[in-house]
C-alpha cells in the first residue's frame, strides 16, 4: 500500500482559512526552483482570489490599506506556481517564479540579516 494523497479532494475556498482579527493571513514567498524564503507578507480573503485568478501574486498591504501586486511599480514580479496551506490553515506558502529582487531594499530576499553569536551580519547586498 502506497501513501498517496488524492490530486483534488475539494474546491477551494479562500473563505474557510483561518484569518487574524485584520482578516489577513501571513503568506510567506518561497522561490518555486531554489526553495529560497523571498519574503512574508499578507493576504486577505480577496487577494488570494486575485492571485489565483491572475496568477499575479497580490498581497494586502497593511500601511497603504489596498492591494499590492508584487512588482506592479518596481518590475520585480512574483508569478504564482503554487499556492499551499498549512496544517491548522492560517498561514499560506506561496511559490513564485520570483523576477528580480523581493525585497523593496533591492536585496534578493528580505531575510539578508542573519544572528551570529550575539550579533547581526548583513548576508546579502542589494542586486540594484
């Protein structure tokens, strides 16, 4: 006997995730070749729906109170590859076909701070 998972067991609904007080889910950007962590950032029940309707990945920014589709100004778009969910479905792991840099730093991905005994080290520069 083989453990398989069936390919679809039901229709998704962004609806049935479960989502913080602000209604948002964290979404962490993985890149779908390297399996590099690009960013987290925040969805919403609707821009969930946006993303994989378009496939433009598009999250819910909490400073500006709108959606952001990832490189609509900067160019450095986040194609969707996959959309999964985890286990207790309050946190999302979005694989992107990532073009340039993730973070708006201009680094390839916002975890470019490593702690080293104590300490902070800058791990990557900025691309641009």
């Amino acid at each position: 006997m083989t453990d398989t998972a069936d390919e679809f067991t039901a229709r998704f609904d962004p609806e049935t995730l479960t989502f913080n007080e602000a209604g948002l889910v964290p979404a962490i950007a993985q890149d779908h070749k390297t399996s590099e962590v690009l960013m987290l950032a925040w969805m919403n029940a609707e821009s969930i729906a946006r993303t994989l309707e378009t496939g433009r990945v598009t999250y819910w920014s909490r400073s500006r109170q709108a959606f952001w589709i990832k490189g609509e100004t900067s160019g450095n778009v986040q194609e969707l590859v996959d959309l999964r969910i985890d286990c207790d479905r309050d946190c999302l792991l979005v694989l992107v076909r990532q073009t340039g840099p993730a973070c708006h730093t201009g680094r390839r991905s916002c975890f470019y701070t490593g702690v080293r005994e104590g300490r902070e080290h800058e791990l990557m520069t900025p691309l641009v």
